[in-house]
C-alpha cells in the first residue's frame, strides 16, 4: 500500500512541471523559447540537489532531525532564516538561460528586446525544475493520499512565488527596473516560501485549507501581471467595473499611479486613525460573524480542542470570513474620509495594523504566525481594493 502512496506523491511532484511545459508547447509564440526554457529548469534541478546537500549539512551542524519535524519555534526560525532563503537563492541562480538571452538577443527565435514575460516565464521553469528534485524527495516519506494535495499545492506555489521576482527581473531599466524593488520583491518571496512549507508540508491537514486563498491570491496576482501592458485608462474611459461602480477599471499603470504619494505628505493623524479603524472593523467584522455563526448553530468552543480535527475547520473559516471581510470595509472609510486619491495611507494603515497582529501572535502563540502572514497580502490587497473605491477621483 505504501509503493501506491509514494507512486501518488510522485506524480503529484512532477505534475506542475509537466503541465507547464505542455501549455508553453501549446502556444507557437511560447513553443520557441522552449529549448532554454527547459536548459533553465534543468538548472533549478541542480539547485534542488545543492539545496538537499546543504540544508542536510547545516541540519547537523544545528542538530535538527528533519525525520521528527514538528511545528516548533525552532523549526520556525530554520525556515525563514536558512531553508526559503538558501532555496530561493539558487532558483535564481538556475536562471543563467535567462541572462544569456539577455546579453545576445541574435537568435531570430526571440524578440528584440526581453519581456515582463520573459523573466516570469524563465523564474517558473527554474522553480519548477528545483521542485522536482525538492518535492521527489518529499514524495518518498508518502504514507497517505494526503501527500498529493500537499505536494500539489506546495509546487504550484513554489512556481507562483517566483514568477513574482521574475516579473520585476525581467523589466527593462526604462520600464521601472529597480534593484531595490527586486530584492523587496526577492525576500517577499522568500518569506512566503517559508509559510507555504509550513502550511503545505509540515502541518495538519486542516492547514490545506487555509492556505487555499493564499494560493487563489497568488494565482490572481501572477494572471494579473502576465496580461499584456495597458494604457493608462482616461477619466471617460470606463471599463466593465463601471456599469456599476463610479471608480475605472484597474489596469497596471492605474494600479502603480494609485500608491503614488500626493503633493501633500503623509500624516500621521491618518495613519494612526487608520490603524484602529482596521483594528475597530475587524473586531466587529469577528463579532458579527460570531453571533451569526452561533445562530446557525457553529459550534466555536471545537477551535480549543486538542483533537478537534474537521469539527475546526467550519468555526474557523466562520471568523476569519468576518475578520478579511472587514478590510476592504475599513480601506473605503479611511479613504473617504481622508478625502485622498491615493491608496498609500489606507495601504499603510492596513500594513501597520497587520505588523500589530504579528507582534501580538508572536508573543502570544509564535506558531501561529504562519497562518497570519499566509492571509496578510489578501489582508493587504482587500483594504487597497476598498480604498480603491473610496478614492476621491
């Protein structure tokens, strides 16, 4: 029964990875990039054997036993500190195809100057060939079913965080290019590689389903960034949000002119305000969703069960509904009554309330802090998204 556990996880571990390069082979323009898109996510398989190596070498050195991996604050502190950021590091070094094509662009098969595209579509390949050899060898410790959507989701993830550097890599220095922002968007990447694995691989099943809007938000923002460059849309050009909403469609240079600061400085009158207003809607947003909770009769007292199991999952989806839901209510007000028409200080506002629930689950319960950053950028993107529309245009 276990060759059939191992059989399943494996090819779940090579599922992204080929799905991958059957959709670049689908597409014609794509299909001719495919021979350095392939040398590049051999290269990411080198970096997986070199990340197996060394993490097992420091394992020792610090005497962590990876067999008996436990959610422990120690494990914690080896993830962020060592493994996402060692990991991540040698996928970028896996993207030498990537540079080659950038310094001689002669080949007829590529165009005359590199892409957005370009950079996401190189960081994904490298991501994915590291994820074979990283994920092939999780496959082999397979002792049930549930390895499959952990190795599933774990890949699929580990490809999306790293198109998201790949995105900001691939930029021409005339287009926006800026070392800074790459290397925000480098440790960003880094990070959630750390929770992912904690929420993927190292943790109950009930962590599978939390991480579900982790991974719907990525697989937004990457769609988001593949789509081809609009133009700035004009005041009279409306697109299909606006059958209903006052506010253009976004675009990406809409997006970018949103987060612009305005002539006046920012204060930290809104600010401050801004944060407990977060504070404030949020609690209300979990207050209402318990009290509508118990009238449909959800049981919330299964949250402090040991060996609660499935009976969590409806309870804790119940508040955490409430409390995301209260974002976007708590970025429209602060936008409208700021009067402002950027997002920076309802954005600000959102960041620093989420640095405050960081550092009160850091103290109270540093285990759980995985699952706060994991809901932090859809935190993030829901108050940004309300202010949006409070944005006084």
């Amino acid at each position: 029964m276990r060759a059939l556990f191992v059989l399943a996880a494996m090819i779940a571990a090579l599922t992204p990875s080929a799905a991958y390069f059957v959709l670049v082979a689908r597409d014609r323009r794509l299909a001719r990039q495919l021979p350095l898109l392939v040398s590049a996510s051999a290269s990411g398989l080198v970096g997986g054997v070199i990340a197996a190596v060394l993490e097992r070498f420091v394992q020792r050195l610090v005497e962590l036993d990876a067999a008996a991996r436990t959610a422990s604050t120690t494990w914690l502190v080896y993830g962020f500190a060592v493994s996402a950021p060692l990991e991540m590091a040698l996928i970028t070094g896996a993207m030498a195809p990537f540079w080659l094509v950038r310094r001689s662009r002669r080949s007829e098969r590529w165009s005359a100057r590199p892409t957005d595209r370009e950079g996401m579509l190189f960081a994904t390949a490298a991501a994915l060939g590291f994820g074979v050899l990283r994920h092939g060898l999780a496959a082999w410790s397979a002792r049930s079913f549930l390895m499959v959507p952990r190795l599933l989701g774990a890949g699929v993830g580990l490809a999306l965080l790293a198109s998201l550097w790949g995105y900001v890599l691939g930029r021409e220095p005339d287009r926006g290019f800026r070392a800074r922002q790459l290397a925000r968007v480098w440790f960003g990447s880094a990070l959630f590689l750390a929770v992912q694995d904690e929420l993927f691989l190292y943790r109950g099943p009930q962590a599978l389903l939390a991480s579900l809007p982790f991974i719907v938000f990525l697989v937004g923002t990457v769609a988001f960034l593949w789509r081809e460059p609009e133009p700035a849309l004009d005041a009279d050009s409306r697109g299909s949000l606006s059958l209903f909403l006052s506010a253009p469609a976004p675009s990406i240079h809409a997006i970018r002119e949103a987060f612009r600061r305005e002539d006046r400085p920012l204060t930290a009158r809104w600010l401050s305000v801004g944060v407990l207003v977060n504070a404030g809607v949020v609690l209300s947003g979990v207050l209402i969703s318990v009290m509508l909770g118990r009238r449909a009769g959800v049981d919330f007292a299964a949250i402090d069960r040991v060996d609660g199991g499935a009976e969590i999952v409806v309870p804790v989806a119940t508040l955490a509904t409430g409390a995301l839901a209260a974002f976007p209510v708590a970025g429209y007000l602060i936008a409208r009554a700021a009067g402002t028409r950027s997002v920076l200080e309802p954005a600000m506002s959102s960041g620093l309330a989420m640095l405050l629930l960081l550092g009160f689950f850091g103290l109270l319960a540093p285990a759980a802090i995985v699952f706060v950053i994991a809901v932090t950028p859809i935190a993030f993107g829901l108050s940004c998204a309300g202010a949006w529309f409070g944005t006084a245009r």
